[in-house]
C-alpha cells in the first residue's frame, strides 16, 4: 500500500495526517493550542513553542510499519500562496518534515495552508470540481478571501485572489465577540449553539460593509460590542455576528460570481463550517434565480487539519511520477 502523510502547523492546531491512493483517511490527529480564557489568541512565539511540544505525540500513531509504506510527504510551510505570506509557526512542521524526509530519503513537497484547505474541501467533490475553474471561500481566524481557483503549473492550484477582506478575519470577528461574551476561544462552536438557541429578532441589527475594495468585519465588530454593551441578550448578538458574515459572503459571491461568470464555489475554513451560514447562503445563493453551486467542506475537515495536506502529497507525487 502507497501512504502519504501531510503535517501542518497553523496558529492553533498542531495536525498529521495519512492517507491511502483513495484519498481514505488512516489517521487524522490534531492538538488544538491551548488559549487561556479571557484571551483573544495567542503570540507566534508562544503557539510555535506549543507545536514543537505537540510534535512527537503526533508521531506517535505512525507506526513503524505503516512509516515504511509512506511514499512522500508534504508540509505547509506558509500561510497562503502568495509573496511574503509567512508566520513562524509553520517552521515547526517545516522542520519535522525536513528531517524525516532527509531521514528516510522521501520526497518532500511544500505546500501552503490555504491549499490544504481548498484540497481537503475537495474530499469529496474533486470529480466536481477540480478540472475546472471555481470559485473557493476560505474564511478563517487568518484568513478571508474569495479567490479563483485553477490547476496549476509551478504548484498544484493557480489561485488568483477576487476578494478580501481589508480589517478583521471572519474568523477574528466570532472569537473577539465570544471572547467579550465570556466564552472559550476558539468561541465558534459556544456562539452557535447560543444562536441556535435564540428567536431571532436581532437578524438584520448588523449591515454588511462590502465596496470594490473586498469587504470589512471591523464595523460589524463595534456594532456587535454595542449591542453587548447595551444589553441583548448573547444569543442574539450571536445570530446577528452570523447573519452578517452569510450576508456579507453573499453580496461578495454576488459581485464575483458576475465579473467571472464562475457559479461552482468551495467553501473551506473553520467559519464555513457553521450550520447558521451554511444555511443562509444555501438559501439565498443556491435559488433558481441566483444558480450558484455551493460545496462545503465535510465540518470535520472545515476547520485547520492536515488531510489536505496529504492529499496534495498523493497527487504532487503522482504528477512528478509520471501518474503511476
């Protein structure tokens, strides 16, 4: 059997992961960074010490015999395919994988965070999708952009970025706001179940903030701060930072969608996996009148991991293999 690992070590989640020539999942392992209550995150210095720590109890599932069928690895070892994009934390997988693979003698491919999301995305749609051109929305704690996505010649994946956020990440939005409600970070998970809980009524209390520049989160943050301050209740403080973000992607997928003529979108990122959002731009995007196609990511493979990143392995190899 042909196995390939993929290692990544992103701001909060130290993860492995291997995988067989059927994109079948043999292990996927991840150690979410801890962050004390009340913080909004964590210093790079810090998060690269907790990866470094994290490191070997990911290795130790790779057994001896499945460690001898690994046919290549590959590493993030940036946050996004583009110049300059780099956090320290991704040196800690970078430097596990060069070892190993200096060690072992095996081919190593580096590859970038948001690859990694945009391939795990694809698990289950790449007969869909990845021979042509889409759309994909990776929306994070890091990260948000809509961006266009091709295969590649230099690297698996052209991705030319159609729009962004200029402020606040989707996924800083979320956790500023359930960090300031009291909850744990990352506080994704505690506020939709919060809103989940609510009726409602606060739905339209934040407008979206979109222009031809991309798309801005900070003022949805001060409104949101507003609201807590001025006593609605958490949970529909909740629905509204939700409703916001699905409304903001939607007039951004809108604008896109007409100056590419692509209706195919991905939807990657820890924040796309919210049953609220996911929900709302079904609704909204996926009618008759609109025609956009919506993938989502599997919620498991949403969020920071490094299945993606082994699947680009796989397919890399493969390619620079002559396809065999």
């Amino acid at each position: 059997m042909n196995i390939y690992l993929g290692l990544d070590t992103s701001a909060y989640t130290s993860s492995l992961a291997l995988i067989d020539e059927e994109d079948g999942i043999i292990l996927d392992k991840r150690m979410v960074l801890e962050v004390k209550q009340g913080e909004r995150g964590l210093r790079q210095s810090d998060a690269l010490f907790l990866h470094i720590k994290n490191l070997p109890f990911l290795f130790k599932d790779v057994l001896p015999a499945t460690a001898s069928e690994i046919k290549a690895l590959a590493v993030s070892s940036a946050p996004r395919c583009a110049p300059g994009s780099y956090m320290p934390v991704f040196l800690a997988g970078l430097a596990q994988a060069e070892v190993l693979a200096s060690y072992n003698g095996l081919p190593l491919y580096k590859v970038s965070h948001q690859e990694g999301h945009i391939m795990a995305g694809l698990r289950e749609f790449k007969d869909s999708l990845i021979h042509k051109s889409f759309m994909a929305v990776h929306f994070s704690g890091g990260t948000s952009e809509v961006l266009k996505v091709q295969r590649g010649r230099e690297s698996f994946f052209a991705l030319e970025t159609l729009a962004e956020g200029f402020d606040l990440h989707a996924g800083q939005l979320v956790d500023r706001i359930g960090v300031a409600m009291g909850l744990p970070f990352p506080a994704g998970p505690a506020m939709e179940e919060l809103a989940s809980q609510s009726k409602g009524v606060a739905d339209k209390a934040i407008p979206a903030m979109v222009d031809d520049r991309g798309f801005s989160l900070s003022g949805p943050e001060a409104a949101a701060l507003r609201m807590l301050k001025s006593g609605v209740p958490h949970g529909e403080v909740a629905r509204a930072v939700f409703r916001v973000i699905a409304n903001t992607l939607e007039k951004v997928l809108l604008k896109c969608a007409e100056r590419t003529g692509i209706s195919d979108v991905l939807l990657v990122g820890g924040v796309m996996a919210n049953r609220l959002i996911s929900q709302r731009l079904r609704q909204r995007l996926e009618h008759p009148s609109i025609g956009l196609k919506l993938y989502f990511a599997e919620p498991k493979l949403a969020s920071d991991n490094a299945v993606g990143v082994a699947m680009l392995a796989a397919e890399v190899h493969r390619g620079k293999d002559g396809g065999e």
